[in-house]
C-alpha cells in the first residue's frame, strides 16, 4: 500500500485525477460505442459479412482491455523496484489513444446522421397495404433545411385538395389517400414550381407493370452517374407505363454519410416524383446506423404502416401480392418477429394469386434451405433480389429467381469484379403470363423470360 502510495506522490493532483478517470471512463466508453455498434440496425450481419467492420470491433476490444492492462502492468513494476517511478509516458499515450480513437470515431458518425447537407426534393412513396379502392395510398416526402409550414395540393382535373402542416419543421410527409385506380393525379408543392402528376394502376385482375433495380451505391464513389440517370430516364419514359418502381436495396454506398443519401435523391427524383417508389434497405444502406437516413427518407415515423413495419411489409394490388423482406447480408436479419409476421401473411395470400418475394439479401445456399420449401409450399412465383452485383435468373422448381443488383457501377462493383451490364428488371404481368425483361442503359433486352403460371 506503501508503494502504491508512492506511486502517485510523484503525480500532480490533476494527474491523479487523469489517471483515475482514463481507468473507469475508457472501458465504460468503448463497451457503450460496441453495444450502439451492435443494437443498430443491420451491423450483426454486418459484422459477420465484413472483414473490415470485424477489424474495428476487434480493435476496439483491444484498445477497452489493453489500455488499463498496460496500466496496471507499470504500477505492479514500478511497486516492485525500489525507486518508485511515475507512470511511464506509454500509460499516458495509451490512456489518450484509447479515449480520442472511439471518442473520434462516435463523434465523427454522430455528426454524420445529423442531416446537415441540406434539403431534398419531392419522392412519392408507395405505402405498405392496399388502400380503399384497391389501390396503395402514398406519401409525397421531402426534408428542408429550416423548419418551415408546407402545404401540398393535389387531385386531379380541376379537382383540388389542400394538404397543409400545423407546425414548421424540417421533415415534410403529405399523405395522399382514397386514390381511385386508373386515373391520372397531380401534385404541386407549396403552390409554386413544377406540377408533378402519376397516374394509379388500373383496376384489372392479374394486371401490373412494374420496375425493378436494385444496387445503386449512390455517393462519392459513384464512377459513372450518367448510366443510372439513363436506367431512371428508360424506366419513367417505358413505352408501356411502370405502374410501380421498387428498389431492393444498396441505395447508396455508405449509409450513415448524408451526402450519399442527398446525392441519390436529387437523382432519382425525376423518376421517382412520378412513378410510385418503394425501396428495401440494403446493408450499404445501414452500416453505422444509416438506417436511421433509410427511415427518416424512404419510411417517415409519420406515414402510416398497416400490415408489418418500417422494414418488412405487404401489398396487395390486383390480386398480385408482393412480400418485401428485410433480409440485408445474412439470414441473421431474418427475426423471430419478421420471421413469424411472414409466415402468418403467406398462409393468407391465395395459391391462385401471382405470389412475388422481394428482399435485399440473394439467395445462396443457406437463403434457399430456409425459404425454397416454403415458396414451393405457398407456390411462389417470382423472387428478386440484388446484393450479389450480378444477373442471375435461375428456375427452380417453377419459381424464377432474379438477381438484379446491377444498377449502377462505384468502387465497390469493381472491387468485386463486377463485369454484367448496367440494367433493371421490367415485369408486366397479364392474366397467367408474366413477361420478364432485363433492360440495360442502351435500352437493350438483355434477358427475357416469359412465363406462365
């Protein structure tokens, strides 16, 4: 006791307090950044798919254990000699590199998902269920930079509705419900600028046309933006209408940078202002709490979920009934919750309905032990998927699965070799016959399948 005393004579009071607060702040500090790292959304399966991600946890670890071991090493040393000495200058570098490394690197994060890059422009986004007339209500979606009351008026003709906000704020959803199948509707913001207008799905039995990509990236290391805005111009201009737009996730490349979010809106926009718009999350989309960009964009806490959450959900339109899975890199994702919610849904969907699945994760040898027994049970029909950047579509057993997570081209195609052409899936379903296209950025059909129920 004697030398331990000794041990901090030879400190200055402010230094006794330094060492004392590195000792019980550091482990405290690391342990609550590994436990945030852990309970956000996607990082389990994160961190299994990842080699970097494993990386920075693991460093983390060493950095919560290593400091106070080095500590209490030079302390049991020093008590062991007969000069005492103060702590070595590795203590304290220790102690500092120990607190400014995940100090630095929370902080950095933090600031991040604090939507400070600006405002963003209208989406309307399709919202989960069937809607009164059989057709899905939608949200019109768009953030400001200063809090601000925004009204939207829409209808169509000369029929005219007013949606106005009580208070300012910088987060803007104007739900458009009641929509009649079949007609042509309007919308215009803050009764300026450019009148947006789209037009519902008509009202037929087994009839729907819709878009499909997946794998975006968007952000800083986008090397081509000019393909996907080619991609985006073919799929609002078809010769024959997309009724719907879906995007299966990837949105963009890092998800917790607003900037890859900003510059991915301000793309799509065109398309997606006029077309109905429902994208999944990727595991791009929610590395380091980028879910939170996924949510406050794409499935506001303000618009209405009816038959699951924000992250997994169910449509029913023209007795076509699309499953949307959150299943990001790793059949982790799948939960207990999400897991029972589906199986509860598919029983209910009828075997002589179009049965379509849609999740970001593609299905490898462990997605399909899960799952292809059960789409054979319930007679599935089409599944899609994207993650693995590559075209593939395979029948098996009569269900077509496609991989389509070819959207666009970053660092990270080319890192993993990425060598198929730059497209989306068009699906126009008729009746029993649903005729599948592969569309590249020169409006090229690169694959084509038709196929019968």
């Amino acid at each position: 006791m004697n030398k331990l005393k000794k041990y901090f004579s030879g400190m200055s009071p402010i230094k006794k307090i330094y060492w004392i607060f590195f000792m019980i702040l550091e482990p405290i500090m690391v342990t609550c950044i590994l436990l945030w790292l852990f309970v956000s959304h996607g990082s389990l399966s994160f961190f299994q798919y990842f080699f970097i991600f494993k990386v920075l946890i693991i460093g983390f670890i060493v950095l919560e254990i290593l400091s106070p071991i080095i500590a209490i090493i030079d302390l049991v040393i020093s008590s062991k000699k007969k000069v005492i000495r103060r702590p070595r200058r590795i203590v304290w570098v220790m102690f500092f590199l120990s607190i400014l490394i995940p100090a630095g690197f929370f902080g950095t994060v933090s600031m991040s998902l604090d939507h400070f890059a600006g405002d963003t422009p209208p989406q309307l986004l399709l919202c989960d269920g069937t809607g009164v007339n059989g057709v899905p209500d939608m949200a019109i979606v768009f953030w400001t930079q200063e809090k601000s009351r925004s009204q939207v008026l829409w209808g169509t003709g000369s029929e005219t509705h007013i949606l106005a906000e009580n208070q300012p704020q910088n987060s803007h959803m104007f739900l458009l419900t009641g929509l009649l199948p079949g007609t042509e509707y309007w919308y215009q913001i803050n009764n300026q600028g450019e009148n947006f207008s789209f037009r519902t799905p008509q009202a037929i039995k087994d009839t729907l046309k819709f878009a499909i990509a997946s794998d975006s990236h968007f952000g800083p290391f986008s090397s081509n933006l000019d393909t996907p805005k080619k991609l985006l111009d073919l799929i609002s201009n078809a010769p024959i209408k997309n009724d719907l737009f879906f995007m299966l996730g990837d949105f963009v490349d890092v998800g917790f940078w607003d900037d890859c979010w900003k510059t991915g809106l301000e793309l799509i926009h065109p398309c997606t202002s006029k077309i109905p718009f429902r994208p999944l999350i990727g595991n791009h989309d929610s590395i380091l709490g980028g879910a939170k960009y996924y949510l406050d964009y794409f499935y506001p806490d303000r618009m209405p979920v009816q038959t699951g959450s924000r992250y997994w959900y169910k449509y029913d339109i023209n007795n076509i009934h699309f499953l949307m899975l959150d299943i990001e890199c790793d059949i982790i994702d799948y939960t207990p919750q999400q897991e029972k919610w589906f199986e509860e849904q598919i029983k209910t969907v009828p075997k002589e309905d179009w049965t379509i699945i849609m999740t970001h994760m593609d299905f490898d040898e462990e997605m399909l032990d899960k799952f292809h027994s059960l789409f054979m049970e319930y007679d599935v029909d089409l599944v899609f998927s994207g993650h693995s950047h590559q075209i593939e579509i395979v029948d098996r057993s009569g269900i077509v699965y496609n991989e389509l997570g070819t959207f666009s081209k970053s660092w990270w195609y080319h890192f993993n070799s990425y060598v198929d052409d730059s497209g989306y899936m068009e699906v126009n379903i008729q009746g029993d016959l649903a005729i599948l296209k592969y569309i590249n950025s020169f409006n090229e059909t690169v694959h084509q399948i038709n196929m019968f129920k």
